[in-house]
C-alpha cells in the first residue's frame, strides 16, 4: 500500500459499500492491477469474517443494543413482581403472547419465499442511507442494496446471483477470483449473506436466485445452466418459474425474489 | 436506551456487519488490548445508535466511526493510569522494543492527551493509520493547508521535546 497512489481510505469505503456507482468502478478498475491494493482488501475481508466469527452480532446485542428493564418489573407492581409469582406471571404472558405471535408470523410485512426444507429467504434494501423491509410490492430504482437474509435449517452452501430483462447474469461472491459462487451457510435464522447486491440502471425487473446446496457449485456450470434456462424464456417471471424447478446438484434448493424496476 | 425494533434490529446490524470489524481493528490499535478494544467497539456502536438520526445522509458513517471511535479510545487513554507493557504481545506483535513502547506511552499520554481534538486526530491519521493528507482532508472535512498546518506545529512540538515520531512509529 505504501507504493500505491491510491487512496487507501477510498477502498476501505469501497469494502464497507459507502462508494458512490462511478467511485466503486474505478477502485474495481484499481484493484485488477494494483497487488497490494487487492491485498490490502482482502485482508479487510479476512479480518471481517474473523471479527464476526469471534463476535457475532447476536453477542453484541445481547450484551448492549438489547439491554434493557424487564418490563414486569417496570409495569406491574413491586408487590405484585414477588420471586414466587414470576413463574406465573411468565406462563400468563407466554399464553396472552400465542395469538400475538401468531398473528405477526403470518401478516409480516416482510416478503419471504419458503422452500422444501424449511429454509427460508427474505430481504431488506437501503435507498438513500436508510434500511426498510423489503417487499416484492415495492418498486426498486438504480442504486438499490439488496441484502438477502435467509434461515438455514444445516450447515449447507448458498450461492446468490441475480439476472436482468436482458439475460445479464451476475454472481455475488465475497471472493471475486473464487471458482466456486457458493459460500457457507451457516446454520440458524435471519443469518445475512455475506455483501449485497446494488441494483444498475437496466430497465425491467430483476430475478434474484439463491441455491442452496450440500456442497459448493462452480460458477461456470451454474452459469451454463442459468444461461440455457434463460435463452428458453423470454420473461423473468417464466425463468424464476423454470429455476425454480432446476436442480443445480444433488438436493439443492432454490429460492427466488423477482423485483420490479422503474 | 429503548428496545430496538425489528426494523432497527436489522438496520444496526447491517451497519455492524459492514462496520465494526474497522471499529474494532482501530479500538485494538490505540488501546493494545483485546478485551478493551470489544468493549470500546460495543461502546462506538451505541453511539452510533443513538447518532444514527442525527447523521446526515450525504455523511459518510465510517468518518463518523473513525472520527468517534479515535476520540472514544483517547478517552478511555486518560482515564487509565498506567499502560502496561505486555511483553509478547507488544515485542512479537508489534514489533516495539520495551524502551520504544515507554516512549510512544509517553507520547499518547503525556504528549497528545492535552492537545485539541482535532490536532490529534490528524496525529493518529497520519502517523498511527498511514493516511495521506487529501485523505485526512476527505476523513475530517478539513482543509489539506489546515491539516498540514497542524502536523507543522506537532512535529515543531516533538523537536522541541527531543522525540521523533519518525523513529517510534
């Protein structure tokens, strides 16, 4: 880095997603040529995943964002909240709690396609610095973050790729120069894929795909696939239709959001 | 501090995943410690928690965490009494002779605590980070002749005390 011109505070911008389209694609031009540079983030990369291993952000909320007075102890009455009665206290809120949860489990504003297995994918988007829920309602625009979250009943591989109106396919791999488009899963609920994919100015809609699998897919056979399967349909909604049914390895699984564009 | 809805939930933790791991590199740096550096790094989080409102959109966040986090761990610097010097970590690690690491102490404690906030932020840029000076300038919103202006009157300062910056960092 210290023979570099570049500017180091730029990658790092770049590495945490606060570049602007343009800003991003001359770091990118950058990075195929410059060694240390390319280094450089993939060290932030390698230390990331190594931050996150060791403090994932359910350990961060736990200990702080989430810290806060029981609300019975706050609510009801000190002689009321005696040691004793909390037992009771708490089997009558978990039973008050059913028809809530219920009820939000199935009107959840948050768009989600559950497939065989039990996993299960959802996003939220970032439009001018601030996140929402994501919903297959909504209309997206350039410059849209997609961040694809998804439950993982087991430990599988999940690659996640998008294609456009034109039959563009694109792979979203924290590895640019990795063989394989798929990374692991991780096992548990609303676990985030690792990057997010930024929506271009082409016209129609958008088809993400994520493949679920026991073992990592190439990128070259699944770009054969996908390629074959598009240039048999003319619209997204027959391609998501067909992908769905495609198995890409033994067991895979595929689930798909298909955005509507400006 | 309130609970967090699920909305927020899932904001804070975009910005944790894309974020703190930076946070925390810069908070084990300054303060030399693992366990305080996790600590600090929570610390900045909820700081950028209760900002999160207040910031502007066109604001880039990571000037704001490298800005806050910096200050943060300078805080936490003066509280403490003493740094200790950890043999292993500081001779295999870092690199830095026992006499060196009392030396740059000296310099954190003693030399930088009592200078303006953003004195020693172009400090810890240049000399701790490695940035250039037109990055600073992007970093901090200051002018390139400010900032240099600063790192004139630091090293002026550092001659004037017999220590050389050059040779400890």
């Amino acid at each position: 880095m210290k023979n570099c011109t570049s500017n180091r505070f730029d990658i790092e911008r770049y590495f945490v997603g606060e570049l602007d389209k343009d800003s991003a694609q001359a770091v990118e031009k950058h990075l195929e040529t410059c060694e240390s540079c390319f280094t450089y983030l993939q060290n932030l990369r390698r230390k990331r995943n190594e931050f996150l291993a060791d403090h994932p952000f359910s350990s961060f909320y736990a200990e702080k964002a989430q810290k806060k007075t029981p609300f019975w102890q706050k609510y009801l009455s000190p002689a009321f909240a005696r040691p004793v009665l909390v037992p009771v206290v708490c089997l009558l809120l978990i039973i008050a709690a059913i028809p809530v949860v219920n009820t939000i489990a199935f009107n959840s504003g948050r768009e989600t396609v559950m497939f065989k297995g039990g996993a299960l994918i959802s996003f939220i988007y970032e439009r001018d610095g601030k996140s929402q829920k994501g919903s297959l309602s909504e209309v997206f625009r350039a410059g849209d973050r997609i961040q694809i979250i998804y439950n993982s009943p087991r430990d599988w591989y999940v690659a996640l790729l998008s294609i456009d109106q034109s039959g563009t396919i694109s792979f979203y791999h924290p590895d640019q120069k990795s063989i394989t488009c798929s990374v692991p899963s991780g096992k548990g609920n609303d676990l985030y894929f690792p990057g997010s994919i930024i929506l271009d100015n082409s016209s129609g809609g958008e088809l993400v795909v994520a493949v679920f699998s026991h073992s990592p897919l190439k990128t070259s056979d699944v770009k054969e696939s996908v390629s074959a399967i598009a240039k048999k349909h003319s619209s997204l909604s027959d391609i998501e239709a067909a992908i769905s049914k495609f198995s890409f390895s033994k067991g895979s699984q595929t689930a798909t959001l298909l955005l509507r564009k400006e | 501090m309130k609970a967090l809805s699920k909305e927020n939930e899932l904001e804070i933790r975009s910005l944790y995943e894309r974020y703190a791991s930076l946070v925390h590199s810069r908070c084990r740096m300054l303060l030399k410690s693992e366990d305080e550096a996790w600590d600090a790094t929570q610390e900045v989080f909820m700081k950028l928690i209760s900002a999160l409102p207040k910031i502007n959109k066109k604001e880039s966040i990571y000037s704001w965490l490298l800005s806050t986090s910096t200050n943060h761990c300078f805080s936490l610097l003066r509280k403490k009494k003493h740094l200790e010097f950890d043999e292993e970590y500081h001779t295999e690690s870092r690199g830095l002779p026992q006499e060196k690491w009392m030396a740059l102490k000296e310099i954190v404690h003693h030399f930088l605590s009592p200078w303006d906030s953003k004195i020693r932020e172009v400090v810890i840029y240049t000399y701790f980070d490695g940035y250039r000076q037109e990055e600073i300038a992007k970093i901090t919103g200051m002018g390139e002749s400010t900032i240099r202006r600063h790192l004139t009157r630091f090293k002026r300062k550092c001659a004037e005390s017999g220590l050389s910056m050059g040779d400890l960092l």
